[in-house]
C-alpha cells in the first residue's frame, strides 16, 4: 500500500525553525518528485515547493512566499522527504501535507498524500 | 504567477441532482488541470487530471471538460458522499497554484 505519513509538526514562536518529516512507503521513492502542499486554517490549498527525483538532479523549486525560508530535501536511502522551515511567521500557521507528484504524459498532478501534520506559528 | 479562480465559492445542492463548478485560469494552460475533492479534517484526494481524465477509482457521475482558460467539473447525479469541498490546480507552470476552493453543500 502506497503510504506517506508526516511528522514534526506543533507549535513554535515567530522567527523559529521546525523541520517536518514524510516518510514513504509502497513505491519507489528514488524515482518519485515530492512536493509539500500546505493549508491554513480555513483557507484553500497552497503549493509550497517540490523536489524532483535523484534521478532528474534532486533539485527544488519554491512558492516565492517561503523562498529562502524553507529547505525540501530528501534521503532515499529512508525513503524520506524533509521540509526545514526557518524564521517561521504567523502566516506560516497551516497543515502542511506532502504528496507525490505523479505524471500523466508531460502533465503532473498531486497522487498519494499524506495525512497532513499542524504547524502553528505564534507567540 | 497564474491566478486560479473558482467559481461559485459555495454551493448548495441535493441528492441526485447534476451539479457544475466552474474554474477559471489567468492565462492559457491548455489542459493542464487537475480537480481534487477534500473532505473536512482529510487530506485532498486526486479526481481528474490533465482536464478531463478521471482517476482509477473515481465515480463515472465525475466528469471534467475545458481547454485554454476555462474548466468545468461536474457531477451528474450527487451523492451523499460527494458533499466535499472541491479545487482545481494547474500545473503549466511553477509555482503551481490551486484555486480558492468550491464548498459542496447538502441543501
């Protein structure tokens, strides 16, 4: 069974970091691109960056709100993906969910996701 | 950036009846468009990709149309379960955005 389960949410003070984990299983992650979506409280669904497959060079790309902020990475060798979110703000309070990026033909759309885990950000 | 706008914002309906949520993209992206259905306290869940194609799985009462800059997605006959809250997303560029969402009701 495909399954991503999120971890390292909870509450932190403006300007902190937090790092949030997703770890996967029930398909090959080296070959999967991973995105973070996130949610805030009573609103609609916003990108927050993706990470493309080793095999496609790893790299990222970033929603303009949390560029320089916040770090995708990921270690196959755990089947895991990371988000490292640094100077955290108030309108960073959200659920954050990952979820594989699965292509149909050259277009991609948001498969399997996780459960979602709480980030809130307050003082 | 493409501004995804959904329309209308909320929605009240009854079983059985055939429901239409429009979403609108900024610029042409051609049919790279993907609906999603979440319900309260869920994660989102993929319905339609590429416009129109549905996911494995998914009712044939879904169905989803439109090229260009305008999209449709319906459900011909409710069903209880399908009382959701529904969103389009793009994916022709970076960064991918998704539209402001269309709450399903039980009138």
């Amino acid at each position: 069974e495909v399954q991503l389960v999120e971890s390292g949410g909870g509450l932190v003070k403006p300007g902190g970091s937090l790092r949030l984990s997703c770890a996967a299983s029930g398909f090959i992650f080296s070959n999967a691109w991973m995105s973070w979506v996130r949610q805030a409280p009573g609103k609609g669904l916003e990108w927050v960056g993706h990470i493309r497959s080793s095999t496609d060079g790893g790299t990222t790309d970033y929603a303009a709100p949390v560029k320089g902020r916040f770090t995708i990475s990921r270690d196959d060798s755990k089947n895991t993906l990371y988000l490292q979110m640094n100077s955290l703000k108030t309108e960073d309070t959200a659920v954050y969910y990952c979820s594989t990026v699965l292509w149909f033909g050259r277009i991609d759309a948001f498969d399997i996701w996780g459960q979602g885990t709480m980030v809130t950000v307050s003082s | 950036d493409i501004q995804m706008t959904q329309s209308p914002a909320s929605l009240s309906a009854s079983v059985g009846d055939r429901v239409t949520i429009t979403c609108r993209a900024s610029q042409s992206i051609s049919t790279y468009l993907n609906w999603y259905q979440q319900k309260p306290g869920k994660a989102p869940k993929l319905l339609i990709n590429a416009a129109s194609n549905l996911q494995s799985g998914v009712p044939s009462r879904f169905s989803g149309s439109g090229s260009g800059t305008d999209f449709t997605l319906t459900i011909s006959s409710l069903q209880p379960e399908d009382f959701a809250t529904y969103h389009c997303q793009q994916s022709y560029s970076t960064p991918r955005t998704f539209g402001q969402g269309t709450k399903l009701e039980i009138k």
